[in-house]
C-alpha cells in the first residue's frame, strides 16, 4: 500500500457502519490527501516525522477496522496500531488514541528513535496522529492573530510598512505568508526545500520566490516605501542567511522562525549542507547529523538574539529552538518570548483557540453555508466577521474543504448546535467533523509553548491535558487523543486532541453540547486555577463550578 492508494471518499455513501465512524475514515484518508500531507508516502503530515498511522500495514488494519466497527464499539489505536477494538456504548468515542507517549524519566528523543526503529512507536505531533489535520489552513487563523497582536502591541495596528523575517514554509510554517501579507506586512521567508516554496505558491500562501538575498532585500524593501503587503519565499538556510543579512545589516521589524527546530533529526537541515547531503548523513550517521542540526541551530539562535538587540521584535514560534540553542550552549536563548504569553494567552483565558470543521460531503457549498451561518449568528463580532470574509477569500481548501476560527467558551457550543441543525434539516449536504488543534487552551502542557510563564508557575503540571482527554471522552466525543511532544519535542509536552460529528442526530446534539462546553470550558479552569483575572471573571460570568473559587 502507498498513498497513490489513498481513497478520496466523498458524498453520502456510507463505507462504515455509521458517520461517527466514516468520519474517522474520511479524516484519516484526508490527513494522508496528497494535497494536504508533507510526504504522504512516508504516511508524513507534518512537523517534521509527524505520522497519521505507523506503518502502512497499520493504516490497512485501521482502514479495515474502522469499516467493520459497530455503532456500540471503540476502536483504541497505540501510536498508529490499531491494538483493540471492544464493546463500549452508543454514546462513547468510536476511537481512543494515545501516540508518542513515555514514561517521563526516558521521554527524550534517543529513546523515542531506538523505540520507532524498534517499530514500537510512531510520532503523532499533534493533529498528524489523531486525524484532523487540514493542511497549512489549519494554523492561518492562529498565525494571522499572532501578527495581528503584534501589529497592536508594537506597531499602531497595523503591519503595513513593516518587514517579518522568518523560515521555514512547511505544513505550519507556510501559513506565516500569508498571514503577514493579510495584516498587510512584507514577510520573508526563507526555506532550504524548493519544493515547498513552490507548493506555498501554488497553493497562494506565498507570492513570489527567489535565490537571491539581494533581490530579496530590494524586494522588500522596496514594498515597505510603498506599504504594499508582500511575500517572498527565499531559497537557502536559515543558520547561513541570517548572519550573512546581520554581516550587510539589515535589520527586519520582525523576526521569527518556524523551521522544525524540535526535531533536529529530522526537522532542521544542517547550515553549509544541500538537502541531498543531508539526508545522505542522516542515514548513514545519525549523531553527527544531530551533532551539526544542533551546532546550526544554536548559530541560528545566537545570531536571532544579535538582531533583537539591533531592534528586531523577536519571538520563538513554538518550535522550541531556544531549548535546543540554550542546551547547546546559548545562555541567553530565552532573552526572546514564546508567542504565547507575549501575543496569545488572554484568548485561551475565555477558552479560544483554533476551532476547526470538515465538510464530510467534500462540497464547498457546505463550508459556505456554515460561513453565512457565522456572519449572521455572531454579527456583532467584528474580528471574526472579517476573519470569514478574509478566509473566503483568500484560503484555499487543501482536501476536504474546511474552515477554521478561534472561538471561545459558550460560541463553540452554540455554533455547533447551529451546525448539528443545519446536517439535520438537509441544509448540508452531509455530516460536519468538528475539532481543533492540540494547541488551544485547556489542552497541552508545554512549558516553552503554550504554558510558558504561567502566572502560578504550574508551566510543567501534566495533568490538565490528561483531564480534559478524559472529560471529553466521558461527555461523548467521537474520538480522544493524548500525545506526547507535540510542537517542541520530546520530553516538552503532553496535549490531547478531541473530534466530534455532527450527524444532525438528537444524539449528537446532546454530544455536541456536552463536550463543546467541556473543552473550552477546560481552558477558562485551566486558565482561572493560574490565577488569571480574564479567565476567573470569564469562569464566573458564565457559572463555571469551580469549587476553590467559589469560596
Ligand atoms: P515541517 O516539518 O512541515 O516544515 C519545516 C520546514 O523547515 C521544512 O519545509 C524544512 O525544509 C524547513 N527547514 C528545515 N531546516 C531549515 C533551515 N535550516 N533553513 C531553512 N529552512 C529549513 O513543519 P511545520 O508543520 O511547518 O512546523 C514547523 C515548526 O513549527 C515545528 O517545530 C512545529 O512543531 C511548530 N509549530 C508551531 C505552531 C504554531 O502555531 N506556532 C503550530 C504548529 C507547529
């Protein structure tokens, strides 16, 4: 079996025993879609070796699996393997997943690699292994916010004028284009893999490509003195280029980076090496590979914290590079914030983060429908009203076509009851997957991404994702994740995942509101525990049952 293999089942035709359990099927069949997966081949979706099943041995047991599973039964899948299927009840998930998880002592990547070639183990990332990956559109919203707060917090508003340096146009990184260029900025780009420059052309996340660093600069600069939003994907390596632009200084107004850092194995191509090189010495030794990644991404890192020092605003973008610069030597690595508490946190305090949903019947006319949908049920947002009419035009669907917006505790639930009618009264075409992202806001302990700088210092405390898995399951989604080193690696995080499906059922309705409320609600707890005020006022505005802040 190999992805020319992969199945696009569309429309109203069931190939399972139920919609929970086509939409599974459909999802799982999506993530590996050539047009929405890194490297179907290798089963790859994103961030660097994040898999959507183990092997292809596995996805054929899970494919057959998920089309033999009854309405009462649970499928439990142990990073990619499909291990058991048992009797549950109509209410419960149809499948449970746990990927990449550790015991804590050995959670590190030696241990994780000796588990994988062992064949005992897959990476999961975060929505790679638990099935709701919809391609770089999944993160945009979550990008295009982060600018749009940086613009607020440092530059009246707005990013026009101004210039993003960054790298990295992978399944994540890609969305930083575009994302720059829709709060009307000039990003740079650069990316070691031509091949993924041209696909972000392709696919409108990116508008023009070079080789050239001085035509780069003359590219951006030249779109800063007329304040026209640009973007520009440059070819080569990040730990050569940056200090080569340091050398002729130019300073950028904003610099980030989303190569995948937390991987240095598989995720970040060593400076002074071609793609072909690298992956030649990956294979053939794989510490000296490690040993150089490192050395280059602590080059990286130095030279990062030399442009913020001339000025830059400067932040990680969760792919934990200042832990791998700072373990390599770097002491001032973390001089620079997460995006998290510097731009984000106040939306996880009332329990926003990427909400997402899948038009099982694959017609956009669905998505459009639950576009309108949102304009007129939440019109006195204007933030989220332009979000949808931006997104209409300028997202295009990778797969299955899908939308994304963060909302928050009380709006989730609403607007999936409002889509669950929608499937019932015939006004969709067929049944919508609804989910999110691991990083939201009640989901992931990860002390250099989404808990970094807690207000009480609990940035390491594990047990809020675990509780929400579980809260989640108990309410009635249809399939639960726990992973481990999502984002920034092994041994930095542990995070789960929830999808729920709106059939247009009376079942999925009290599903939906049940496990739509408990989700976000996770978030605002979470949140309101660390003393946060939003997050507590949000608790109490909407009666939260917090027994220690009641007192
Ligand atoms: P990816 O593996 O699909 O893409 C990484 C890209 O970086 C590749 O295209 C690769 O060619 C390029 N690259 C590697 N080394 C380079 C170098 N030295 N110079 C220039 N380019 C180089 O990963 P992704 O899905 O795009 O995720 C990127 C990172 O961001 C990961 O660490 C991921 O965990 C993290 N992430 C962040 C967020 C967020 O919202 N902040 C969300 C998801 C993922």
């Amino acid at each position: 079996m190999n992805n020319n293999h992969i199945l696009k089942y569309r429309g109203n035709t069931l190939h399972t025993k139920g919609w929970q359990q086509e939409a599974a099927l459909r999802m799982l069949m999506n993530n590996l879609d050539p047009e929405v997966a890194e490297n179907p081949s290798e089963l790859v979706v994103y961030g660097g070796i994040g898999k959507a099943a183990r092997n292809w041995d596995c996805y054929d047991k899970i494919v057959h699996s998920l089309k033999q599973l009854n309405n009462n039964e649970t499928l439990l899948i142990q990073s990619g393997k499909p291990v058991a299927v048992f009797q549950t009840h109509e209410d419960a998930p149809r499948v449970l997943l746990a990927n990449s998880n550790i015991v804590p002592a050995y959670a590190n990547w030696e241990m994780f690699h000796e588990l994988d070639q062992k064949g005992l183990m897959m990476y999961g990332q975060m929505t790679a292994g638990s099935w709701i990956y919809i391609g770089s559109q999944g993160i945009v919203q979550g990008t295009y916010e982060t600018f749009a707060e940086v613009a607020k917090q440092h530059f009246n508003s707005t990013l026009k004028g101004t210039i993003t340096l960054t790298a990295g146009l992978g399944g994540m990184g890609g969305a930083q284009p575009l994302a720059v260029t829709m709060n009307g900025g000039i990003c740079i780009a650069i990316e070691v893999d031509e091949r993924k420059i041209d696909r972000r052309i392709q696919t409108r996340y990116l508008d023009v490509k070079t080789t050239s660093l001085e035509e780069t600069i003359k590219l951006a600069t030249n779109a800063k003195k007329s304040r026209k939003p640009l973007s520009i994907g440059l070819l080569g390596n990040a730990s050569d280029l940056l200090p080569e632009m340091m050398k002729i200084h130019f300073i950028p107004d904003i610099l980030t980076d989303q190569t995948s850092a937390h991987d240095p194995l598989n995720g970040y191509i060593p400076s002074n090496m071609t793609l072909e090189q690298a992956e030649h010495l990956r294979t053939s030794d794989k510490n000296l590979y490690i040993k150089y990644a490192k050395a280059s991404i602590a080059k990286h890192v130095e030279t990062m914290l030399a442009i913020q020092n001339k000025g830059a605003i400067t932040f990680d973008y969760g792919n934990n590079i200042r832990q791998i610069a700072k373990d390599e030597g770097i002491h001032q690595a973390f001089d620079f914030p997460g995006f998290v508490p510097a731009y984000i946190r106040p939306q996880f305090c009332v329990g926003k983060g990427p909400f997402r949903w899948v038009a099982l019947s694959g017609d956009p006319e669905d998505i459009k429908k639950t576009d309108q949908a949102i304009l007129k049920t939440f019109s006195d947002n204007k933030p989220l009203c332009n979000w949808i009419k931006m997104a209409q035009e300028k997202i295009q669907f990778q797969g299955l076509p899908s939308r994304i917006c963060w909302l928050g505790y009380g709006e989730r639930a609403k607007f999936g009851k409002m889509i669950n009618d929608m499937v019932a009264s015939g006004e969709l075409k067929a049944p919508i997957v609804i989910g999110r992202d691991h990083l939201d806001a009640g989901s992931v302990a990860s002390p250099n991404r989404e808990t970094e700088a807690m207000k009480d210092g609990s940035d390491v405390v594990a047990d809020w994702p675990i509780l929400n898995a579980m809260i989640n399951a108990v309410g009635g989604a249809t399939w639960v994740s726990v992973h481990h080193g999502g984002g920034v690696g092994m041994g930095y995080s542990l995070h789960a995942g929830m999808v729920i499906v709106a059939d247009g059922t009376k079942e999925a309705e009290r599903r939906i509101e049940r496990v739509l409320t408990t989700d976000p609600g996770m978030g605002v707890v979470r949140h309101a525990d660390a003393g946060y005020d939003l997050a507590i006022e949000t608790a109490k505005q909407h009666g939260l049952n917090m027994p220690m802040l009641n007192q």
